[in-house]
C-alpha cells in the first residue's frame, strides 16, 4: 500500500493555485455552471470569485469548523455543538 504525504505536513495539499477544497469547489462550479448556462451561471461564477478571497481571509480549517457548527459534520471522539460541557 502506498501512500503520498505532503514534503511539509504544516502547508495544505495544492494544485495550482488552489488549495485541495478550493479546487473542488471551483471545478464543480465551473461544471455547474456550464450546464446551467445563462445569467445563472454566470452568478455562480461572480459567487465563486467573491467567496475565493473570502476564505482564504480564514484561518485554515474554518469551512469544516463552520459545518461542524452548523451540525452538518461530526468529528470524531468531539462533542456535539450545542453540548456547552465536556468531561474527558
């Protein structure tokens, strides 16, 4: 079995420019876009490249941290986000 690790485990996974997350969500924007066509596409677009800049204005894990709030993920061995006391 092999697998790949980063020269630096400190710097995120990139391609490109992008980060790992940043290019997924702007390839399937682009795709979406495409399909959708139109001023819808074209929104989505403008969306993309207002949110890019917006994010990396975060620090790094602050979209998972966000859904986690949200109650949309869960973390592993975390508890949930209403809990407001924990107990190891």
């Amino acid at each position: 079995m092999d697998e790949r690790l980063p020269q630096y485990l400190h710097r995120p996974v990139q391609i490109l420019w992008f980060g790992s997350d940043e290019f997924m969500l702007a390839t399937s924007t682009v795709f979406v876009a495409a399909i959708v066509g139109g001023a819808i596409g074209w929104a989505l677009i403008l969306a993309l490249l207002l949110f890019i800049p917006w994010k990396r204005s975060k620090p790094r894990g602050y979209l998972a941290h966000l859904a986690w709030r949200w109650g949309v993920v869960s973390f592993k061995h975390y508890p949930g986000p209403t809990q407001t006391r924990f107990c190891e």
